[in-house]
C-alpha cells in the first residue's frame, strides 16, 4: 500500500504518472513529494512506488 | 514630483511599482483579476495545499501573468515543515519569492519568530527570496536581517483581525533601525490604517481580509491602493510637525482689527 495525500492506496508497482493518472490528479499543475523529498516531475515517468511509500501531491490554492 | 517617479519597491532585486501586495484567499477565483487590477497589485499571495482529484481549478490559470507570485507556508507549525512547503512551491515553477509563516498557536495564528528565523536562513542558502512574517520584534527583526531575509512582514494586528495598527510603535521602531523593506502584514482592516502604515515610513502593505469580507472587493482594492499611495508620498514629502502643547495658527493674527 502507498499513502497518498494521507489516504491507502493499492498501487505499489506502478509509476507516479500512471498512478496520478489512475486517481484524476493533473499532473500539470501539481507538485510531488515522495517520502518527503521533492520528486521532480521529469522523474514522475519513471518513479516507480513501493509498499510504505508516502506520497504528498499539492497545488497553490487561494491564500494571504 | 521627480522622487516619487523613481520610487520603486525591491525585495530581493526585484523592482516593484506598486506598494500593495494581495492576498488571494477566502474569495472567489473569479474575482483575482478584478482585485489585481484594481489594487494595482504586482505581487499576489497564494497557499500551497493538498491537491484533490474533484476541483481541478488552478489559480494559475486566474492569476495574470505580469503579476508576482509570493507563495506562503502557512499551515507549517516549525521550520522544517515551513522549508518543505516552500520548497514544493518552487517546484510548482513560478519563482523563487516565499513568505515563511510559522504558527504554533492556533488560537490567535500569532507566527513563530524563532522557528521563522530558522526556515529564512536554511531558504535564503538555498536562493529564495525571503520574506518572513514575524511578530514585530527588534532582535528578531536583527537575526532574519543577518538570516538573510530579502524583507521583513511584521504583523499590524492578528490575521483576518481587520483590526488595524495594534502594534504600531514595534513596527515604527522596524521601520526606523532595519535596512531592509518592512511590509505591514496581516490585521490591517481599513484603507486608512494602510494609509497609516505608508505614512510612517513602510514599504509597503500586504493585506486579504480587508478586501475578502469587504461589501465590494473591487472598490475596496482600489481604495486601498490609492490609500497606500496616499500614504507613500506623505511619507515622502516628509509630514509636518506635531506640537506636544499649544497651537500655532496657519494664518498671521496681527495686520488687522489690532496693532
């Protein structure tokens, strides 16, 4: 299982892409962290998830 | 006249026209471009959040492209977390500005001076450009400077306050002793208050709350831009003395109906 924005989710094997694509986030205007390190986007293509792994995607929203 | 031509803002070597930053939060998407234009605003804030998978709309996509985006790290309640979030808001590409907020107080979100002082100096060695909000603090203010700050956001009252300069003898003394821009930052409720601030000698003023729970944000962003430009240039034509007792009139008494 891999945690991603603090839900479980089966999807340990597949890449950050694929798994981004499988859960509707746009890759376009999020950003990546994975296991609290910065996953830079050119590396989502490649990047394949682990059980245990901990995934943060975020994007800018409205704010002061 | 010739000053007030040549009087740009800069943070961090960027040169700003402009003296009033904007907060984007707790009003529609739809109206950012109404408030940048006119606010007359060069620099806009934003959050960085979970992104989810139902609301697909970018705020980027509102924001105009002219504009400077000034990330903030609020919801981080230490300096690690605050480095994280701004670090994951330069990875979404749109510059190196972040504004560290750190609270561990959720009841008044007064910030964190000495987690805040941490974050700025581990961000600047990394190339942002910092600018820190802070309670309005001397020594603090001292060690963001040698943190290496780009600027200093002291806070006028609690954020979302609208409640006006409560601290504004501690911003005044930030204002006369730091080498770096003092952006009033958070609780400035009314046009006047920014007016104020300018007046006294700062940088400029930032605010979101003022415009968010306003009747009319449009109106109300202009009304604080022309505030804060009001203010600027009385700061700059320098304001006429107070006179601690008596008064002094305007006008000669003699020359006429006496000797």
């Amino acid at each position: 299982m891999v945690k991603i924005n603090g839900e479980q989710h089966d999807v340990s094997g597949k890449t950050v892409s694929e798994v981004l694509a499988e859960l509707g986030y746009n890759e376009k205007g999020v950003a990546v962290e994975l296991n609290e390190e910065i996953l830079p986007k050119c590396n989502y293509a490649s990047t394949v998830l682990e059980d245990g792994n901990s995934v943060e995607v975020v994007r800018f929203v409205g704010g002061g | 006249m010739s000053e007030s031509k040549n009087d740009k803002l800069i943070i961090g070597g960027h040169e700003f026209d402009s003296r009033f930053i904007l907060g984007s939060g707790k009003y529609s998407l739809k109206l950012i471009e109404a408030a940048v234009k006119y606010a007359g605003a060069e620099i806009i804030t934003c959050a960085v959040r979970r992104a989810n998978t139902k609301d697909q709309e970018n705020i980027l996509d509102y924001i105009p492209k002219n504009v400077t985006l000034l990330p903030n790290t609020s919801g981080a309640r230490n300096a690690d977390e605050a480095v994280r979030i701004a670090r994951l808001a330069r990875e979404l590409g749109c510059g190196d500005f972040v504004k560290i907020e750190i609270m561990r107080d959720t009841k008044y979100l007064l910030p964190d001076n000495s987690e805040t002082i941490k974050a700025t100096e581990i961000l600047a060695n990394e190339g942002f450009i910092v600018m820190p909000y802070m309670y309005p603090d001397l020594n603090a203010a001292r060690d963001l400077v040698n943190a290496g700050a780009a600027s200093v956001m002291p806070l006028a009252s609690p954020i979302g306050s609208n409640k006006g300069l409560a601290t504004r003898d501690f911003i005044q003394i930030l204002i006369d002793e730091i080498d770096l821009p003092i952006i009033v930052d958070a609780g400035i409720g009314r046009p006047s208050q920014a007016c104020e601030a300018m007046e006294m000698g700062a940088a400029a003023v930032m605010s979101n709350t003022a415009l968010a729970t306003a009747g009319d944000l449009p109106v109300m962003a202009e009304a604080f831009r022309n505030a804060v430009e009001a203010g600027r240039k009385a700061y700059l034509a320098g304001l006429g003395r107070v006179l601690t007792r008596g008064a002094a009139p305007s006008d000669s008494l003699t020359g006429f109906l006496r000797d």
